[in-house]
C-alpha cells in the first residue's frame, strides 16, 4: 500500500539557503542532489509527498529536472518562494490551507505556521513549514521542513511521535481545557 510523506522547504537551486539555514553542503549541487537521494531513499514512486511550500529557487528547466527526478506523487501546498515552482507539474496545488485526512487523522497543512488551525479543539494536526527549525512545535502542530527532518520527507508516524515530546499544547486548546 502506498504511503504519504510530508516536507517543506527544501530550497533546490538555491545557494544562500545554505549559509541563511547552516546547512551542511559545500555547494547547492551537493545540496541537491544530496536532497533528492535522501527523498528517493524514503519515497517510492506510488506514494504521495505533500511539499509544503518552498520546492525550489532558479531556472524553470533546471527545478523541472529536480522535480522530475522525484519519486512519488507529489502535491504543493505553495510557499513563499513557489511562484516559479507552480508551473510544475504537480498532481495538486494549493495557495493557503489544504485540509487533508491520512490514517484517519484530520491534517492543516499550510506553508506558514499558525497558532490556531481548523479543528484544532478536535485534534486536527498542523503540519508548516517556512520557520527551518527555529519554531518549535507543539502537541498538535509540526515544522515538517527538510532542516528538522535529516533533509527527507517525513512520515505521519514519526511526526505524531515527534508531538507526543511536546509539553507546549497549542493556545487556544488549553485555554478551552482549562474552560472546561
């Protein structure tokens, strides 16, 4: 059965990521194809990778390579630096928040990271990227960006154990705890 995997920011063709994030490649053609083994050796080619946000910087052509490189099918929830990365041919896109369900759990996914998501008194979860690490998550919410994740895409499962070391619950869910 096929899989669904999770990632953001991954910033192909984009030399100044690596010295802005400290990423630890010598140069982005190291970068990159240090990225797409790392996606290729957790993905397979019928499963699903929802980007979300920040796919690649640079040429058209060239990011198309990456991108046809990729295993698996793969859905964009856009970011701030995808306006180039639109024209590419992902099986989905979106602009904002794309609510999804993935092993019976209701997911928020937006490029941003947010304090308060649709049906978070429910237990949905919010999986953003666009902070690299610096923001930490919480009982329900994840940075699924390639700087926190070893620079590969990420399963739900290891991301809901990733929240459970969490002791932050997210604002508005305490506050209606301690409500009710």
């Amino acid at each position: 059965m096929p899989d669904t995997w999770f990632t953001a920011d991954t910033h192909f063709l984009h030399a100044g990521v690596i010295p802005a994030c400290r990423r630890p490649f010598s140069s982005i053609a190291e970068h990159d194809a240090s990225l797409v083994e790392a996606w290729n050796a957790t993905v397979r080619p019928a499963d699903t990778v929802y980007h979300v946000g920040d796919f690649a910087l640079g040429p058209a052509e060239a990011a198309e390579r990456i991108f046809r490189r990729l295993h698996g099918r793969k859905c964009l929830v856009a970011g701030n630096h995808d306006k180039r990365s639109r024209k590419l041919p992902w099986a989905e896109q979106h602009d904002g928040i794309r609510e999804i369900s993935v092993e019976g759990r209701h997911l928020v996914l937006c490029h941003y990271p947010m304090r308060s998501w649709p049906r978070a008194f429910r237990g949905s979860l919010h999986l953003y990227g666009h902070v690299h690490g610096t923001l930490p998550g919480t009982t329900q919410s994840c940075d699924v960006g390639v700087d926190v994740w070893s620079y590969r895409p990420v399963s739900l499962s290891d991301i809901v154990d990733a929240m459970a070391l969490s002791d932050t619950v997210p604002e508005e869910v305490a506050r209606a705890r301690d409500r009710g």
